[in-house]
C-alpha cells in the first residue's frame, strides 16, 4: 500500500518510442537496458526494440550491451569510432525507421551527479532524443544514497521514473520507499 496501489505504465505514444536510462557508474545500467527491452517486447508493447549503446566512458561497454542484446534477439547499435554519444544517438534515430525499430533504448554512461561534463553530456542527449521516459536506474545496494543522486538527475534532466536494481543481492533496499 505504501508504494501505491496503481500499476503505472510505460508511455509510448510516438514510432519509434524513444526510453533513456541513465544512473550512477556500477548501477546496472547496460544489464538493465536489455532486460526491459526484452520485458516490453514479450508484454508486446513493442515488436522490435534496439539497444543504443551511448556509454562510451567505460571500456568494453559497446561490447557488453552488443552481446546481451544478440543474446537476447535485441537490435543494437553503435557508431565505431565516435566519442561523441549525441552523434551516436543521432545516427540511432535516423537510422530507426529503416531498421524497423519501434523502441530505441538509450543507455547511457554512468555517472557521479557532481561530474558536470558527464552531466551536460547527458542533457545534449536528452534533448536530441526526446525521450518518453527517462529512467534512472540504482543499485539497491547503495542504499540512501540512491536518492541523493536520483533527486540531483532530476534537478537536471526530469526523471519519469526509476529502476532499482539488485534487490535480490541486499536488505538495504530502503531507497524505494
């Protein structure tokens, strides 16, 4: 009853949806982003959902969301040799419509909320891709924590809602309430 008794819905009123994840570094993102695409493809809320992988900080992060999403029967894309995830996530989108993606999922780097360079990064890309939600996404183990950082992004970039993750692995799961 403290959560509420009303089972909110993701909004997708536009093709292709457009969905962001963003969170601090470690939180499950990259994990994260092909799991809910798979959960909205089986719920049939989209036919052909692709994972854009936008973290181009962390070493091996193209990598890891290309193999879940093949793993999975996800779209994935990328842009070899770019540094720059708006151009990323520009080529992502005009390409969309030619792909048949219906969903592009938008997973970003991880970030402290007082790193200003990654914060104004992410709010280039919020405002190229407009996205529908904008997820943040918090490892249950950080506990309290979590809401400091999620109320920071929100300051910045309007948060939808969020994704706690690891719930399984910890008690401190507390940031929820």
């Amino acid at each position: 009853a403290l959560m509420g008794t009303n089972e909110e819905e993701l909004r997708f009123s536009k093709k292709p949806a457009c969905l962001m994840l963003c969170g601090l570094q470690g939180s499950g993102k990259t994990t994260r982003a092909v799991k809910l695409a798979t959960f909205l493809k089986k719920k049939g809320k989209c036919r052909q959902p692709c994972v854009v992988a936008c973290d181009l900080q962390r070493p091996a992060a193209k990598e890891q969301v290309k193999s879940l999403a093949e793993s999975a029967g996800i779209g994935f894309f990328s842009l070899n040799g770019s540094v720059n995830p708006v151009e990323v996530a520009k080529h992502a989108l005009s390409s969309a419509a030619n792909m048949g993606w219906d969903l592009v999922l938008f997973e970003t780097a991880g970030r402290l909320h007082i790193d200003e360079d990654l914060m104004h990064e992410i709010q280039k890309l919020k405002e190229l891709v407009q996205p529908e939600e904008l997820l943040f996404v918090a490892n249950a183990a950080t506990g309290q924590d979590a809401v400091k950082a999620a109320k920071a992004c929100n300051e910045k970039l309007q948060l939808t809602g969020s994704i706690l993750t690891m719930l399984d692995g910890t008690s401190r799961s507390g940031a929820a309430i």
